[in-house]
C-alpha cells in the first residue's frame, strides 16, 4: 500500500542533451561492502517499536497503526554479494559536473527560487528535485547504478538488524529530520538540507554516512506491499518496469518513524521531489 508522502512534487519535463566525452568524471568516495547475510525487515518488536515512536511524536493516528508498517515483514536473514556504495548522498556540486559535461539536465530545485536553492541546492547538500530515471542515468555515467533495496538496507544498518544506522533506539541529534506533521524541524541543527557528512556520529557498521534524514533515496526496486514474503534470499531485486519505486531512509521533512532503516515507502519513478535524492551504488 502506498503512504502518502507530506512532500511537494516538481514539475518534470526538459529534453536531455548529448553527452559530452570531454568533461572527467570524478568517482565518489566509495563503500566496499563483502557479501554476506544481514537481517532485513523488521519483527514483531520492530512494528510496535514504530508505533510507538509516531505516537511518542505526535504523529497521526491513521500513521502510528501497526498494520501501516506490514510491507516491512517479516524479519528474515537475506544474502547481498559484494557491492560498493556511495559513502554520502550525491551532492549538488557533483550533479552540476553531469550538467556541465552534458550528461544530466539540472534539477527542478535549480530552476527554483533563490530561497529554495539556498535552502536545499548548496553545493554541499544532496541533490534533490531529480526523477527516479535521472537518478539512475547519473549512476551510470559514472560507471554505477542504484543500489537495490536489499542493498540499500544492509549498508544502512549492517548485519544486525539494528534500527537505525546507530543502533536500536531513535536520537534526535543524529540525523536530520521534520516533524511528526511533516514539517521543518530545526532541532537538530537544520530547518532544511543539511550538508552531506553532517553526522559522522549516525554512521552505519558499515561507515556509511545519511542512511537515516537529509533526504529519501531512489533505490532500484519497483515497490510491492508484499515484496517481503518472497521466499528468496540471495540477492533479492525487483528492477523491472512500474509505476513506483522505493524510496528509503526518510528526509528532513519526515518524523523521526520514517528514518528507520527497514522503512519502506513508494514514489511514482516519474516524480521529482525536494526532498528525494539518491547514492549510487557499484559492482566491482
């Protein structure tokens, strides 16, 4: 079942150029992660510990229903083989070198006004306002692509099954995050985007940095409700053609219940959001 997200869709349009062969793509700093097992998905504890989190924080009753949080069961031991992945979100100065050589058009955000920029389009903050496609046209043109969203949930919180990129119970200081209503929250030290890396203390086992808040990232998979009750557990992947992908980690618009790492939430891959972003992930 698709959640509704409290966020503003961009408009999406503009014509693609050539790329340019002459501009050198500069590779990120880069995760290698061995292959292994990891729990993915979350148990009985896990659900009403999220109930109970929205409750504790005001949020809405429709939200902070046990049953809203099914699509995340159940919690079972999943092989991901050997991948990297991006250590932070892709930046804004990142993106505008695929602009510059012609491979990536700018973002929504971009075309903005001066206040949205200088809220969410620094240099240093993750890139946003872009559509699933654009997201994963980026990845390849340097040399990657999206992570699947197996991938995505072990980097984000490691072979434990932990909740958050830090461990089991939620802390308002380590990510950046809204409030229950969806709104700007200044309390952890940014009303908006924060620049990537702004909390080395939320890094995952793995060092993976902005796994929870900053914004929510594309990841390769279509979204199913019922994606966990497929019995496969060697790299699971659902990369064909739909309407909605997964989008996971939550964002500086969201309650502190979405930053869970086993949250999952559903986006028409054709919407651009400002508080969306992405990471690219890489096969060796």
């Amino acid at each position: 079942m698709w959640r509704m997200l409290p966020v503003i869709a961009l408009w999406v349009g503009g014509a693609l150029p050539a790329p340019d062969a002459r501009v050198t793509v500069q590779r990120p700093d880069v995760v290698w992660i061995p292959g292994g097992w990891f729990l993915r998905g979350s148990d009985e504890a896990d659900i009403l510990y999220a109930v109970d989190l929205c409750r504790e924080r005001g949020g809405h009753p429709f939200a902070c229903r046990p049953d809203a949080f099914v699509d995340e069961a159940p919690r079972e031991r999943v092989w991901v083989s050997a991948f990297g992945i991006d250590r932070t979100e892709v930046t804004f100065a990142a993106w505008r070198r695929c602009v510059g050589a012609n491979a990536c058009a700018p973002t929504r955000i971009n075309n903005g006004s001066e206040a949205a920029r200088n809220r969410l389009a620094q240099p240093s903050h993750p890139v946003a306002g872009v559509t699933w496609d654009e997201a994963r046209r980026y990845c390849e043109w340097v040399s990657g692509r999206l992570p699947t969203e197996a991938e995505w949930e072990r980097a984000a919180r490691g072979h434990d099954g932990r909740r958050f990129p830090w461990g089991n119970y939620y802390n308002a200081r380590l990510a950046n995050h809204g409030r229950p209503d969806g709104g700007v929250d200044g309390g952890d030290g940014f009303r908006w985007a924060a620049p990537v890396g702004s909390f080395p203390s939320a890094a995952s086992p793995y060092g993976v940095l902005d796994a929870a808040g900053n914004v929510w990232e594309w990841t390769a998979d279509v979204y199913e409700p019922e994606a966990y009750m497929d019995r496969t557990r060697v790299d699971p992947a659902r990369e064909g053609g739909g309407g909605f992908r997964v989008i996971r980690g939550g964002s500086w618009a969201q309650p502190p219940f979405r930053l869970r790492a086993a949250d999952r939430e559903a986006v028409p891959e054709g919407e651009a959001m400002p508080d969306v972003g992405f990471r690219c992930a890489y096969d060796r």
